[in-house]
C-alpha cells in the first residue's frame, strides 16, 4: 500500500493545530531555520509523521512516554519499518532530548541531512 490514506488528513491538520511543546520547538527553533523544506503533521501512508522533508527523503519524529512501552516500540519498529519500505529515513528524538539539548537535536538533524558545519545555524532558543 503506497497510497495516503485520505481520512487522516483532517486529524493531520488538527495535530498541526494542537503540536506539543516539545514539536513546537523542534519546529520553529530548528526546522524553519534549516535549508530544506519541512511539513508539519504529513499523512504518508498509514501514518501521521511529524515532521517530513521529500528533498532528503526523511521523517522526523519527537517521541514522548508512550513511545516507551512495550507497545508503543513494538508500533514504532512496525512504523519506521512501513516508512523504510517506502525509501524514507527515519528519525527519531525524545521529548527529553529536545528539551534538555535543543541544539544538539538541531545539529543531528542538519548533519544527519547531510549540512556542512555552519556556526552561524543554531536553534533559536
């Protein structure tokens, strides 16, 4: 199955609407800054990512507690696997790591989408 699933979009839109803090950072600290395009809140297949660019082919996905549990890595593995399948990388952050090492998490994100060092890019805390 490689098509969207078109009754996501409204839940996609109200997410945009209702972003934690912890995306809302990572959002208007990191991604608005970076040289590529983000979406918010992107319906791809199945699943509602969190932050998607179609230039680097990557997924962004801030986790919080329920990513944590039995289920909520067992859903995930399923999760990044469907992404992988459809040749898009995953990546992964958690709450706690965007709260505590903002600019760390904003220079993975630019590294890891193949960013030259530039030390005038940092997160606007």
């Amino acid at each position: 199955m490689n098509r969207n699933d078109p009754g996501l979009t409204p839940l996609a839109q109200q997410l945009r609407k209702n972003m934690t803090e912890e995306e809302k950072h990572v959002w208007y600290c990191c991604l608005k800054k970076m040289p590529f395009r983000f979406h918010r809140q992107k319906v791809i297949g199945k699943y509602i990512v969190d932050f998607y660019c179609a230039e680097k082919k990557t997924v962004i996905e801030i986790d919080g507690e329920q990513h944590y549990t039995e289920q909520g890595r067992r859903d995930d593995a399923e999760r990044t696997a469907y992404l992988n399948s459809r040749r898009l990388t995953v990546l992964r952050y958690s709450n706690h790591e965007v709260r505590t090492n903002l600019s760390g998490v904003f220079n993975d994100i630019y590294y890891r989408l193949g960013g030259k060092c530039d030390p005038s890019l940092k997160p606007e805390v």
